[in-house]
C-alpha cells in the first residue's frame, strides 16, 4: 500500500507540474574496471580508492564487453533526517548484477525491489553520516548498458513514472494497432492483412523480449534463452516484412521481383536460426552476426522496390522511407548497444521509434491498397452496369418490335372481324391456321424436321434449312433458279397423288409414314400435310417431314421384346410348374423323413417317467435335423446323450441316423454304460460304417456328444465329452466342465484312438445338468449382430434356476427367439435340461 500511495503521489506531481522536495545528500561514483576476473567482494575496498577513477556521469555503457565492473557508490548525508533512497540501473537485460552493503571490512548483499523493466535496490543513510555502497556487472559478451539513478524513493517513483509514461504510448500505440489489424483480419479474411497481423504480433514480442519483460516477470527465467529468443526473431521478422511486401505490391497488380537474393534471404533466416539455437558461437560473434544479417537484408529487400516502374512515386517513397527509418534505427541500436555512442533518450529508444513509424508507415499504404481496390472494384461495377444497361435496353427495344408486331396483327384481327361478322365460324378457323402458321415461321429455320410449304397445285414455294441440305441448293438458289419441284415428284408415297386431291377437297390434315433408303440403310419418315385455308380457300399446303427411325426401331424392339417375353414367360411357367412338382415331392420326402426321425428320438414322457423335472428345446433349422438326443435306462443307471452331427438337414439326418444305430449297439446291446468308453467305441463304429479306410481320400464327417451317466444307486453323475461341455448347478453353484479337445469323426489320416476322460461328481436330490449343442450359442442377433455365446447361455440358465423346468424351457426359448429377431437361424438349436 505504501509502494501504491508513494506512486500516486509522484504521479499528481508529475501531472501538477510540481517538484519533490530533495535532501542534503551528496552522491559519489567509482569505477574498478576488472578485465582479468580476479577481485571478490570482501576485498574490492583494498584496491579503493587508489585503482579505481571517479566518474562524473551515471549513464554508463560498456558495450559488448566480457569484463567484470566494481562501482562504489559513495553517499553523505548532511542533513538532520535521515536519507532514504533508491539505486535504480535502468535496463532490464542483464545477467549478472549485485549491490552490497560495505560494512566495516564485510559486504552484505542487498535484495532487489521487483520491477519490471529495472534492476532496483533500496539504500538509506543516517542524519550526518556516510554510507559505502558496491556495485557489481559481470559482462557476458552482451550489452552492458547501466543507466544508474540514485535518489530518494519518492523521486525515483517520479521518474519510474516518467519511464512508464515513455514506454506506456508506445506499447499503447503498437497494441492499439494490432488491435485494429486483428480486427479487420477476422471480418475480411485477406491475405494481405494476416501477414501484417503475424508482422506486427512478431514486433510486440520482440519488444517485449528486448525491454526485459519476460525474464523481470518470471516468465523465463533463464537469461540465455532470454538473448537467444530476441537474437531469433530477427529472421523471424525480416522474411515476413519481404513477404508482407511481395503480397501488398501483388495485389496492386504490380510485378515485384523475386530473385534468388531473395530465396537466399530465406536460408540464410533459417541459418541463423539453427547458428543461435546451437548454442556453439558466444554471444558477442552472434550479436555481430545478426546486426549483419538485419542490414544486409533491408537492403536486400529494398532493392526491388526501387526497380518499381508505373506506379504511384508517393507509395514507393512511403515504402522506401519507412525501410530507411527501420534500417537508421538498427544502425543507432546496433551503435548503442556495442558502446559507440551513449546512453540517451533517441540511442535508447530508437528502435522503438523506427519501428511505431514503420508500421505506422505500413498502415498507410494499407489504408492506400483498400482504397485503390475499392475504386478498382466501382471501375469494374461500373463497368458491369453499363453492360447490363446495354442489355437491358436491347431487350427493350426487341420488347417494342414484338409489341409493335402484334398490334398490328391486332389491327388486323380487327379489320377482318368488321369485314366479315357474317363469316364468324370461317374466321375461327382462319385465326387458328394463322397461328399456327406464325409459329411454324419462328420455328421452321432452326427445327431439324424438314418444312415444307406448296402451292394448291403441289408446287414447292418454300422450304428450310433441314431440306437445303438434301436438295443441294438453299433456298434463295432454288428462288433464282426458276425451276418448278412438285410435291408429287419428290415424295416417295405411293398414294400421294390421292392425299394431294384429298387436301384439296376435304380440307383436313393428313399423315403418313414412309421408308426411304439413304446411304444404304432404311430410314422412317413422318409427313403431315396441314392446309392453310384464307376466305374460304386453299391458299397453301405446309409439309413437315420428321425422322422416326429410332421410333420405329424401339418399336421393332418392343415388339421383338413382347415376343421374347411371352416365350419365356411361357418357358417360365412350365418350369415353374415343373420345379413345384419337384419340390413337393422333396418336401413330401422330407416331411417322411422327419416322421422317421421323430420315431427314431425318445419321447419325452420316457424321459420325465424317471425325472419329472426335465425338458428338451428341440428347434430344427430344416425339417429333418443333423442334432438329436438319445435316452436310456439300465437298472440304476440312466444315460443321457445330446449328438451334433456334421451339417444340417439331409445330411445331418443320415449321421443322426448313423449315431443312433451305433450308441443303441454300444450301450443297449454291449451293456456299456461308462461314458468314456462309450465315446471311444463310437468314434471307432463311425470310422468303420462310414468305411473311411483309404488315407487318400477321406471325407470328415463327425459329431460333437456331450454324455451324462446318473447312477442312482451310487447318488453320482459321471460326464464324458467331445468337443461339448456339460453344465452342472448343485446348491447354488455353477460348474461348467468341458468335453475333451477329440472329435468323433470317420477321418483317419491324423487321428488315433484316443481315449476319453471321464468326470464323476457327487450329486444331491435338486442339482440339475444341461446339455446342448452348438446351435444355440453360435446363433447371430441382437442390436450388434453378434453370436449368442456360452456366457449369455450361462445366465439366462443361472437365473431362471428359481423356476420349474418347464418354466425354464419357456424362458431359454424366449430369450433364443427375441436374440434371434428377423436373423435367420444358422444351424440346429438343442438344449437337454434335467433336475435330478
């Protein structure tokens, strides 16, 4: 708050034109300039004062120096209050600078006020006392520019706020004009203005690298990256100012040469680049470099707007002056900063000023550019409209002939109504056949039909362009020629003579159609003679001949096409008939088939007669199915079996035929009941009836089984598998056992005699088993057309437990059928469930 109120106080001041009120304080400067790096703090005060040289001036600037700098600053205080004040060295772009408190023989150092654009430390002396200050610059081959005030606080604040309103119009000014470039940038999107946008966003961040800003502010806290970023956007500004150029003359419709100075400019940006991101050079050498690479381009840059011929002179001068001042301020900045001339208001802010005026300059001839687009835009609107006036007035005038003509022909119209009133049916007719006539006058030269106009007597008095071509002549030939062509002679009707006299009597129209051989191939004709009747007789008779070849060719076609398509409609419905016929018949087998396999299944009854609390989901894709299952009891000892053949359908069947044959001879005949054995027995049985002997040439039917054993009189289920698991619930746990990798299939190439593994678990009264084959679980549906899977089969079982398995065969049946939805079935659903 003290910082605040002491700032606004030397702002009112500063703005009342009042002066602060000054101590009696007498401040003295001593430099030791230590080039070979060898002196510390706590022994500078040996060498004082005897090595070190009074200075009259603190607006000190050592150019790009590598030495280190010691500066005692001397303060006596005479007065009876004491002395507070500030040490401020104005310059924000230093690396290495201290201030220390000499006490005695020791040297403390002192803290720095945060700013952002200055070094600042606090000081303060006694009434009638003296106080010994060091300073120390350590130079890194950067500038080393120390512009040091010492005064009291309140008119160091009056000065910082001096410096502020020094530096506050420039920024302003610059980010006001970013501003308004940003602005027109988003409304008109033009190219020119982007690039000026991007130049003169480059131009704010390099200022603001330059004065310090970032590193005084914490934004980078590294000092070499802070002189490495203001040494990189030099070739970063320089190519946008050639393109900014290049684009602004262009668009002027004015040639701006671009040779390979200018290519080179380019490289040589992007060379400098990668010289000061390496970090291999010291800073002095890229300094000297970059102030180089700035000169050398504005020159280079310049020269072709200087070649600039048939242009506005105050454009290329304005261009020219604004180059100029941007390469006198590098100069100044370039002398400033390596120590050649000193610290003072046009070294320190030249750059700053050449650049406002630059773009200042810039803004200008983009203000100039709008303005000669903008009167090139009304020449050609201008321009534009005059050609639609043009336009528009020869409409018109074609308007007024138009509507001359036809109140003429309106007088017309009128003269004969008053002329013959008693005639009024005859002048309806009349009306029409001039209408007619009219319009076949507007369409007759530019129709491909051929017009014909003849005499009563059948003599030709007209004829278009279409006719001009096949008689050899045009019309006004034929007009000079004096030559007679009858319409009876050139057309190829036969009856012709007939349709003339029949015009001529009756008075109606007549068409008719004839073939003519050109160029050796047939081509249709279509005449329609039309008489033109004025008060009551023939004046003349209009012939139009049209071409309707391809009319007669399409029609030739259709009919060619009715009679092929009544052929092989007829073809179709006996083969239809036939395949019918043949249909029934298999579906009629087929349907034998399925009573046969029906009979060859247990029925359920004998299955609940033993265990009520069972179900079989039987759901065929065809009529006859490649899966079925097998039941049978002996003694205690009750054995169930689910088959999936290969395939589905007929061939399925016939396996399913197959399977139940061998498993009653394995198991009813040899009393087998182990599941294991029974596998293996089947597997061999298959191979033998299916007499796949020979290695060479073997086919791989099979089937996948899933067999449960229920011993009663042991309390225990025993399973063997192949390929098919078993499902198995008892107090409320899930078991899933899987049958074993081992097909049961006629192949032998590759295939042992395997044996199966057996399973035997204990079971109690409620435990329930299901077996199914792959069916249901391969079966596509749902919102993702995906299969149906063992997991989904696992829950809908696992949660329908709670209910009877009637109840449960609903459920599994319902959830197969809403997952199925419109997808076709893919293959046959079996699914056995028994509750023990």
């Amino acid at each position: 708050m003290t910082k605040l109120k002491n700032l606004l106080i030397a702002g009112c001041l500063i703005l009342c034109g009042l002066q602060t009120t000054k101590a009696s304080e007498t401040v003295e400067l001593w430099l030791l300039e230590d080039s070979m790096h060898i002196y510390q703090p706590d022994d500078i005060f040996r060498q004082f004062p005897s090595r070190f040289t009074p200075l009259e001036t603190f607006n000190l600037n050592f150019g790009l120096s590598t030495n280190e700098y010691w500066l005692v600053v001397d303060i006596k205080n005479s007065s009876e209050k004491e002395y507070n004040g500030r040490l401020v060295v104005d310059y924000g772009l230093l690396k290495n600078i201290t201030l220390f408190e000499i006490k005695g023989v020791s040297a403390y150092k002192i803290k720095q006020t945060p700013s952002s654009h200055a070094y600042i430390y606090n000081i303060a002396a006694a009434p009638h006392s003296k106080r010994q200050f060091l300073l120390h610059v350590k130079g890194e081959g950067t500038p080393a520019i120390l512009p040091i005030k010492i005064d009291q606080i309140n008119n160091i604040l009056q000065n910082e706020l001096k410096h502020t309103f020094q530096l506050g119009p420039f920024y302003g000014i610059l980010l006001f004009l970013f501003l308004i470039i940003l602005l027109v940038n988003l409304s008109s999107r033009d190219r020119f203005f982007r690039l000026l946008f991007i130049y003169t966003l480059l131009v704010l961040i390099f200022f603001g690298l330059r004065d310090g800003f970032a590193m005084r502010l914490s934004i980078i806290e590294n000092y070499d990256l802070q002189f490495r970023l203001v040494l990189i956007m030099l070739p970063l500004l320089i190519p946008m100012l050639e393109q900014f150029l290049h684009k602004y003359f262009r668009d002027l419709t004015v040639s701006f040469p671009r040779k390979n100075s200018t290519k080179a400019l380019h490289l040589t940006s992007a060379l400098l680049i990668l010289i000061v991101t390496s970090g291999l050079l010291p800073y002095k050498i890229l300094f000297y470099i970059s102030a180089a690479y700035v000169i050398i381009s504005i020159l280079i840059i310049v020269k072709p707007v200087l070649k600039l011929q048939n242009f506005s002179k105050i454009t290329v001068l304005s261009i020219l002056g604004s180059m100029g001042l941007l390469l006198a301020a590098f100069i100044i900045d370039i002398f400033h900063k390596t120590g050649v001339v000193p610290n003072n208001f046009l070294t320190l802010n030249a750059l700053k000023l050449g650049f406002l005026l630059h773009i200042g300059i810039f803004i200008l001839g983009a203000i100039e550019r709008f303005q000669l687009l903008r009167a090139r835009a009304s020449e050609f609107n201008q321009k534009l409209s005059d050609l639609v006036k043009e336009k528009t007035a020869e409409i018109n005038q074609q308007n007024e002939e138009l509507t001359t003509q036809t109140e003429q022909l309106e007088l017309q119209k009128e003269e004969l109504e008053s002329q013959k009133e008693e005639l009024q049916t005859q002048k309806e007719i009349l009306e029409s056949q001039n209408t007619e006539l009219e319009k076949l006058n507007l369409a007759a030269s530019n129709t491909e039909n051929v017009i014909y106009i003849f005499n009563p007597d059948g003599k030709l008095l007209w004829f278009n362009e279409s006719f001009s071509s096949q008689l050899g002549m045009s019309f006004k030939a034929y007009q000079q020629s004096n030559k007679q062509i009858d319409i009876r002679d050139i057309s190829s009707y036969p009856e012709i003579r007939a349709v003339v006299d029949r015009i001529a009597n009756k008075r109606e129209s007549i068409t008719y159609e004839t073939p003519v051989s050109l160029n050796n191939q047939e081509t249709w004709f279509q005449t329609t003679l039309t008489p033109i009747i004025e008060e009551g007789s023939l004046k003349y008779i209009v012939a139009i001949d049209t071409d309707i070849s391809r009319l007669k060719n399409y029609e030739k076609k259709i009919i060619d096409q009715q009679e092929d398509f009544e052929k092989q409609k007829d073809l179709a419905v006996k083969r239809r008939k036939e395949v019918e016929l043949q249909q029934r018949e298999i579906t009629d087998s087929l349907n034998y088939a399925q009573r046969i396999q029906s009979a060859i299944l247990p029925k359920e009854k004998s299955m609940t007669r033993f265990f009520p609390e069972s179900f079989v989901l039987f759901i065929p894709r065809d009529i006859v199915s490649g899966d079925f299952y097998w039941f049978h009891r002996i003694e205690d000892k009750y054995i169930y079996v689910v088959v999936d053949c290969t395939g589905h359908g007929v061939p399925g069947a016939f396996m399913s035929i197959i399977g139940t044959y061998l498993l009653n001879n394995i198991i009813i005949q040899n009393n087998e009941t182990r599941p294991a054995e029974i596998l293996k027995q089947l597997n061999r049985k298959l191979k033998i009836s299916l007499k796949n002997t020979d290695p060479d040439n073997q086919t791989n039917d099979g089937m996948d089984v899933a067999l449960v054993v229920v011993d009663k009189a042991k309390d225990t289920l025993s399973f063997a598998g192949a390929l098919r698991p078993l499902f198995l619930f008892q107090d409320g746990k899930f078991i899933q056992q899987k049958g074993d990798k081992i097909p049961i299939t006629s192949a032998i190439a590759g295939n042992t005699m395997a044996n199966f593994n057996e399973y035997t678990y204990e079971i109690n009264k409620g435990d329930s088993f299901y077996l199914f084959s792959d069916g249901i679980v391969d079966q596509f549906g749902g919102s993702r057309n995906k299969k149906f899977l063992t997991k989904r089969l696992k829950q809908v079982i696992f949660d329908s437990q709670m209910y009877e398995m009637d109840e449960q065969k609903k459920i599994i049946q319902k959830s197969i059928i809403h997952w199925k939805g419109n997808t076709a079935q893919i293959d046959d659903i079996l699914l056995l469930g028994v509750r023990l």
